[in-house]
C-alpha cells in the first residue's frame, strides 16, 4: 500500500483502509474566532460520525494550520476539511483530497451537506486509488512464454506467467530471479494485460502444463 499508493509527502491511504477517513483542521487567529469556528468543527463532527465516517478534529494547541497540514498528509488521511472563519460565514467548509495535492484536488461543501459530501468524496478517492493501481500494474506487466522472457520482465516490472502450482517452482524462481508471485487473480480473463488470452499452457519454470497464470515481481 505505502509503494502502491504514497508520493514524496507521504502515506496516501486507500478510505476503506485509512484508520481517520477525514481530519477537520480548524483555522484561527483571535478566540473570537476560535470559539466561532471550533463549535462549527464540533458540528461538523457530529455529521461525519452520524454518516458513518472515521473522522479527527485536530485541537492540538501550539502548532500552525500549515504545520497540521502537512502532518495529516505524511499520515495520508484521505479528506482534509479546512474550517475557518470566512468558511464558518458562509456555512461551508473546504474539502482537500490527498490524492491530488494542491488546488486541483480542493472543493467546497455546505456544512449542512458535509456528511454526504465527505462520503461522496470518500468514494471518488476510493475508485480513483483503485483504478490508478491497475493502471500501473497493467502498462508494467508483460506477457511472458518462457523463463528467459520471464526472467528479463521481472528486471523491468511485473510478468504475467502461467504457473503449475508447486511450491517447489515457486521457491525456485525466488531463488534464481528474487521475484516472488504477487497474487493469483481471482478472474483472470479481466486482470490479464490488454489482448491476451486466459485459458491453459506451461508452468514459466518447469514447462509442465498449468491452468493458473500468475503475476510475478520483485520486492524493493
């Protein structure tokens, strides 16, 4: 997950794994405005928790809003909610996606709609987390027919070999090419690479007949 999915800021955690889905980091000056804006965030909370979300209202005293910004970043939570007095004003709240750093991944929600919104949101990242994984597994993943063509993808990415089923190829190929089997897809047809077939041929290592085609690749 962490190499999956992480950049140089930190953890990107998937929402259905993330231990806090959501992180309200209140923004303030005066106590004024502290007291405006903490019983927004506290109301908030009750509406994330009424929707079913995992969430965390950071009161840690003493450190900035950038400095809490950046922490909950490197921890990966997928919803930062920004909450400050102009926000407070016009009873919204500013959503940011871990997902997609910057201004692109930033929108705003009626604080009355934030249970749903955050929801809505939290799928959105769910599925493009997803979708980004396969991509990258699919365009590094080749095709391989014999051992020498196995043993030359697995130095480049990921390889797509048929497997007999022995433990003792297994151990073998780790032995010979450090590469391990990264998973057996539950439906082949769908996860195999762009214009190959599933069906039946001969174990990568071995040559004996196989029925399982499995995806291979090192660990770093």
């Amino acid at each position: 997950i962490i190499m999956v999915h992480g950049d140089d800021q930190g953890l990107v955690l998937p929402p259905k794994l993330a231990p806090y889905q959501a992180v309200i980091v209140p923004i303030f000056k005066s106590d004024a405005e502290k007291s405006a804006v903490m019983e927004a965030a506290r109301g908030a909370m009750a509406a994330l928790g009424k929707a079913g979300i995992r969430a965390k209202l950071d009161e840690r005293e003493g450190a900035s809003p950038g400095w809490k910004f950046n922490d909950w970043e490197m921890r990966g939570v997928p919803v930062r909610i920004e909450l400050g007095p102009k926000d407070v004003a016009k009873q919204a709240a500013v959503l940011a996606r871990r997902d997609r750093p910057g201004k692109e991944g930033k929108t705003n929600v009626a604080l009355a709609e934030i249970g749903a919104g955050v929801t809505r949101l939290l799928e959105e990242i769910q599925k493009a987390l997803q979708e980004r994984a396969l991509a990258f597994r699919m365009a590094n993943t080749r095709v391989t027919k014999n051992y020498e063509e196995f043993k030359d993808a697995v130095e480049k990415g990921f390889a797509w070999a048929f497997w007999c089923g022995s433990a003792e190829c297994e151990a073998k190929i780790k032995e010979e090419t450090r590469a391990t089997m990264r998973c057996i897809p539950l439906d082949p047809a769908s996860a195999a690479p762009k214009g190959e077939a599933a069906g039946n041929g001969t174990c990568a290592y071995c040559g004996k007949p196989a029925t399982e085609r499995a995806i291979f690749g090192r660990a770093y």
